[in-house]
C-alpha cells in the first residue's frame, strides 16, 4: 500500500507493508502531525493508541528509512539512521527515496495519507 508524506511543498512516497499493524495504520490515515526530533536519529510523533501487533516480532531493528510505531509510548517513529534492536518497535513500513524534507533539528509538519 503506497502512502504520501507531505512536508510543506515536497511529498515523499513511501510504501507500507502487507502486516497488520500497518494496515492498521493505514486506517487512521489521513492524519496531520507534527513529527519531534529524537536524538538525532529519527522523528517521532504520538498517535494517540497502540497498533495491532498480530504476528510481529517483539523487537526491531530499524534501518534509514523505516516508518515503526514504539508501541510502548504509540509513537510513530521515522528512522532518519539506522539504530539497534529495539523490544516493543514494529515495522509498517518505509520511504521509496531519500527523506531528507525531514532531517531538521526543529519540528516538522506533515501530512500522511493514502496516495492516489
């Protein structure tokens, strides 16, 4: 399932994958968040409940590039590096490209919504 993040005037595409959390994800969708930085290393936004976990594994080891949810605090988190093994990070998917609209140390406005 394809999806569309709008950061100001650049939309980057992205492609969920065929789990249940993600299309649990995808139900929610549209949605319009203000993604935090975090360390550096992603940006993370709260999505206010828990996705469904059916059939994941406990942790995940997330690459640049991979939209997760850290169930434990139901935020969705966008990998910017790569980082370790993390119990309680679950995979929904990752960008088709570069995310570098994101890269900034100051909050950044998005909107995600299924694309057309």
């Amino acid at each position: 399932m394809k999806i569309d993040v709008i950061v100001e005037t650049e939309t980057l595409s992205a492609t969920l994958d065929d789990s249940a959390p993600a299309r649990d994800f995808a139900a929610m969708l549209p949605l319009e968040l203000s993604l935090s930085d975090f360390h550096g290393i992603e940006k993370v936004a709260d999505l206010g409940r828990q996705l469904d976990n059916s059939g994941m594994p406990k942790a995940y080891e997330p690459k640049a590039g991979d939209i997760t949810q850290y169930r434990p605090w139901s935020n969705l988190a966008i990998f910017l590096k790569p980082f370790q093994s993390s119990a309680g990070l679950i995979r929904l998917g990752q960008f088709d490209g570069p995310v570098d609209a994101l890269d900034r140390a100051s909050d950044v406005p998005v909107r995600i919504q299924l694309a057309d």
